[in-house]
C-alpha cells in the first residue's frame, strides 16, 4: 500500500504540526507590474504572478494532488508537509489503532496507568504530550508490520479532519 510510506513520518519524534510549506519565489511582475510574492504558512497555499503588464500571470492551484508527480516517498513527506494538521490527525490515529487497541501488543506499553507515559486516554483520545520511547518504538514496529496501521488509514480516510491527507497520498505513485 501506497500509504505506508507515512509511516516513518508518524512515529518521528518531531511533531508535524510544526513544519511548514513554502511557496516558492514570488516572481517578477509584467513591464509596469508588481512582482509576486513569497508566504509561509502550515497549509497549502497558491499565489497568484504580477499584476499588471502584458507578461503577468497567475500561480497554479492547490489541492489534493499538489504532490503528485514526485517519487512514492518525496510525494508521501510533501503530503505530510502540506497538510500538518491531518498529518498530526493521522499520528493520532496510528497510536490509537497501534498502540491503544486492546489486542495490540503496544497496548502493554501506550496504555499504561502512569500518567507520565500513558498515551492511550479514552474514547480514542490519544496523548502525544507524554514522552514513551517503548511505545514510540512498538508503535513503529506494528504500524510496519501489522494491520493496525491500514486500519488508521481507513479511519483517516472517514475523519473529516483527515481526509485531505489521504487524497493527498492516494496520488502518490
């Protein structure tokens, strides 16, 4: 499946929801024009070209493929890096389907009844707060080998807060 690439991205210890997406430069106006300019933000943005002159013009689109066309993996990172929050929404997913389910081995680890490591909370609440290297470590182990991890992506792929990610990914060839 294509989505497992998002695994590696999942379990990393930096936290998604702090990356973000740069346009890229701004470019130069038509004769009498201005030119165009450069934003960072943590969603995908689309600019538009210089007004003005002949030789203006106007910036692509965003959207759901704005990552199609790179390698499976360059495709899969631009992905997480374009939409942080449903990055962030499926991380969470991943834990809960990973490490949290009661038939999950991770469970003996994420779930635990010491506030300071647990992970798992209840009714699918998942704690990204706490520091559990054992879980981090189990979680990435299930999500690599077990069923869990299409699971989550089915769920992300239902969860409204989600979604954009795995449009996203689903035109990562």
């Amino acid at each position: 499946m294509k989505a497992l690439g998002f695994a590696a991205i999942l379990v990393s210890v930096c936290a998604l929801a702090a990356c973000t997406v740069t346009d890229g430069d701004g470019g130069t106006g038509g004769e009498g024009g201005e030119g165009g300019s450069t934003s960072t933000s943590t969603s995908t943005t689309s600019g538009t070209g210089g007004e003005g002159g002949e030789d203006s013009g106007t910036g692509g689109e965003g959207g759901g493929n704005e990552c199609s066309g790179l390698e499976v993996q360059a495709c899969m990172d631009c992905c997480a890096e374009a939409h942080p929050s449903e990055a962030e929404a499926f991380k969470k997913l991943n834990f809960w389907h990973c490490g949290c389910a009661a038939e999950i081995r991770c469970a003996a680890f994420c779930d635990t009844t010491d506030p300071t490591t647990d992970v798992c909370g209840e009714d699918g609440e998942v704690n990204m707060e706490v520091s559990n290297d054992d879980c981090q470590t189990c979680v990435a182990e299930e999500s690599a080998t077990g069923s869990c991890y299409d699971d989550a992506y089915t769920a992300c792929e239902a969860a409204e807060d989600c979604q954009a990610l795995t449009e996203c990914s689903n035109s990562c060839e």
